[in-house]
C-alpha cells in the first residue's frame, strides 16, 4: 500500500468517525487497529503527520508518539475531489 493511499485511507476513515461524532478526536489505537498489521505504527505516524502539516487533519501529537485525530474541513473537501474525479 502507498503512502497516498494510506493517507486517502486515513481520511476516510476520520471522516467516518466525524460524521458519527463531529466534535471529538480518533485515538490512535483505533487508527491503528483498523490497518493492522497492513501497515507498521512507524507508516501511521509519518502519514498522520503529513496530513495534519497538510491541513486535511488536526492532530495533538503527543511526546513518545500518541496522538488524536480530527478530519478538516479541508479533508473532506479532498475526499469529495476525489469521488468527483472518478466520476
């Protein structure tokens, strides 16, 4: 799996949870759970990461490697460019 589509995973997977409970965050464990064992914590990381410097997620990155994450605005605009490309 690529990181784009890990990230477009990632997205996906954060926009769910938001349109379910649009004010909290996703805990990393869950992330995480949802790609085990596809992808290692390291890959997780990296592409929460570039996400959040991206815009498309707000994370709280966390000393020793935790985190929470929210999807953006701007996240799921993406996601929506998407399909639109598809179509």
């Amino acid at each position: 799996m690529s990181d784009k589509d890990i990230r477009v995973e990632i997205l996906k997977i954060l926009r769910d949870f938001n349109n379910n409970d649009p004010y909290n965050f996703l805990e990393k464990e869950k992330l995480r759970k949802k790609f085990a064992p596809t992808i290692d914590e390291n890959t997780l990381n990296r592409n929460v990461k570039y996400l959040h410097d991206k815009g498309f997620i707000k994370a709280h990155l966390f000393l020793g490697g935790g985190f929470i994450a929210q999807i953006t605005a701007d996240g799921i605009d993406y996601l929506e460019s998407l399909d639109e490309q598809k179509e």
